[in-house]
C-alpha cells in the first residue's frame, strides 16, 4: 500500500452542536461561525444540530455521532461555562476514551490574554471517543473564532506538524502511515 502524501491537505468530515437554551436555527451565530470556518479550511460539514443544556440529550446526539462511520470530527459550542444549567463538560467526558489536556490547558491560556481570570470560569474540554475527535468550547463567537483559528484548524490539517490529529480519526487516510 502506497503511503499517504503528508504534505497534502485531506479533508475531514465534522459535525457541529449549538448547547444553548436561548439560541435558535434563525440566531445560532456561533454554529453558523463554526460551519463557515470548518468549510472555509475544505473540511466537510455531515451534521448540524442545536439542543437545550440537558446532559441526557447530548450524550444521545455525541453517542450517535460517535458511533457514525461518517463523522470523524465533533465541534461543540456552548454550555461550558461555570453555570448550574450548562452541562456540556459532565455530558462528553464520561464518552470519551482519551482526554487532549492540552486543548482545555492552551484554550484558558489564550483566553486569559482577552479576558484576565475571567478564563477561569471556561470548561473547554477536547477528546477522542471510538476514533471521533471531540471539541467542547465556549458559546460565544470570540471563543469559538480563537479555538478554531488557534487551536482547532491547524490540528486538522494534516501537514500540520511535528503532528496533528489527522491520522487518529476513524477512516484517516493517513493511518497507514503510521503518523
């Protein structure tokens, strides 16, 4: 089997969830955000969906998701700030397989540049679940435009490197390769 060309840009398929218990289809500005950023770096947008903060409901869409042969990538924005009604961080972490501390540790750290120890207060969480990448970030369109443009888009782009997420992602091309 030849192997992968790691200086060419493969695209992922992604779904995007809105956890909000005030925003609409007609008002979702940081899900419409998401879509356009992931479509303007070629990636595939496969689903789409918004539900209320009800831990039971999302862990039903991410389990589905998860389970999909279609969805490799997960972005999910809102319901992780420090709030007794958001529940997004205590309904993905018990799916996931393994944890990217990285991702929550390098996300406050950017944010507290923009908001000082506000950024405390921020439950940004990212994992790998059945070969699925998962992103939990905060709701508003700022946090999502500096996950995505600092964090997220350069891990997808698989000449990205000393490394990226590319190859872990089910049905990777790059997992022959062994990167």
């Amino acid at each position: 089997m030849p192997k992968p060309d790691l200086s060419r840009f493969y695209p992922l398929n992604i779904a995007v969830l809105t956890v909000s218990d005030s925003r609409t289809s007609a008002n979702d500005s940081s899900g419409d955000l998401l879509c356009q950023l992931l479509q303007s770096a070629d990636h595939q947008l496969v689903a789409r969906s918004l539900l209320p903060n009800n831990k039971y409901q999302l862990r039903a869409t991410l389990s589905q998701w998860i389970t999909s042969d279609n969805i490799q990538v997960v972005l999910i924005n809102g319901g992780t700030g420090f709030h007794h009604t958001n529940c997004t961080v205590e309904a993905l972490t018990p799916l996931l397989d393994t944890l990217v501390p990285g991702f929550g540790e390098l996300f406050r750290q950017l944010s507290f540049n923009q908001l000082g120890s506000a950024a405390l207060q921020s439950g940004a969480v990212a994992g790998l679940a059945n070969g699925t990448l998962l992103f939990a970030m905060p709701g508003s369109g700022g946090a999502c435009t500096l996950a995505m443009q600092q964090l997220i888009l350069p891990q997808l782009d698989s000449k990205t490197g000393p490394c990226n997420f590319v190859a872990h992602v089910k049905n990777s091309p790059l997992k022959s390769c062994g990167a």
